[in-house]
C-alpha cells in the first residue's frame, strides 16, 4: 500500500453534505490508490457517510410531485440511498473479514458511485429548491 497523500483527512468528516460527498469520492479514490489507511479509519468514514446521508434522508421530505421529473428522482434516490448504504457497509465487512488490496479498491470503487450519485442527488435537490423559489413554493430542505 501507498502511504497516504497530503490532503483531507480521512478521520475529518465535514459536517456540510456537499462538502462531506467530495471528501467522501476522495476517500473512495485513495482506496483505490492502496493509500496506507488503518482499518479504524476506515471504519470511521463509512460510519460518517452513512450517518450523514441517513440523518439527510430523515431531514428531508420527498418533494410533491406536482415539482415534476426531478423531484421523481429525488424522491427515488431517497427510497435507494438506504440500500446504497446497506451496499456500502456490505463491501466494508468484506474488507473486514479480508484486508487486503483487492477488497479495498472494491470499497473504493462502490464508493466512488455513490460518491457520484449523491452529487448528483444534490443538483437535483438543488436545482429543484431554485425552481421552487422562483414559483413561490418552500424549497426541499437542503440542509445534512
């Protein structure tokens, strides 16, 4: 394994989604790379995701579907993410039972799709609050 770069710090979640989806790629991509990361770490920062999106889950209410084909999928990435994150902790007790390369970069790349599909969530949930103002109607939350 490689020792880890110079960057964020993979036992520094940040609190801000947006910001915790970005440093979460990174995670995935170093473990990719084989970056020298304990297995406690590790653990803390699925922990951390999967705490996250949850508590964003909770916080925030599908949007009606009067707002159109975004908020369909919004709404749908809300029903999937739990799996998604049910999938995630399956592919880090592989690594558990088996700490190896391998195992790792497998982790790594799930989490680069999820990394990537909850930016994706964000836009919409964006892009959709944005609409919303402009017709006068509360936006989804787009807090945690």
């Amino acid at each position: 394994m490689t020792s880890a770069p110079v960057g964020p710090a993979i036992d520094r979640a940040p609190a801000d989604i947006d910001a915790l989806v970005d440093w979460f790629e990174w995670v995935s991509e170093r473990l990719v790379l084989l970056d020298d990361f304990s297995l406690a770490d590790v653990r803390r920062a699925i922990g951390s995701v999967d705490s996250a999106i949850r508590r964003h889950l909770a916080n925030s209410p599908n949007p009606p579907s009067t707002a159109g084909s975004g908020a369909a999928r919004i709404a749908l990435d809300h029903r999937m993410f739990p799996t998604s994150l049910d999938q995630l902790a399956w592919f880090l007790a592989i690594v558990e039972r088996d700490d190896h390369g391998g195992n790792r970069q497998a982790l790594g790349q799930y989490g680069r799709l999820l990394a990537e599909a909850l930016r994706r969530h964000r836009e919409d949930e964006r892009h959709l609050g944005s609409a919303a103002l402009a017709r006068g109607i509360a936006p989804p939350s787009n807090s945690n």
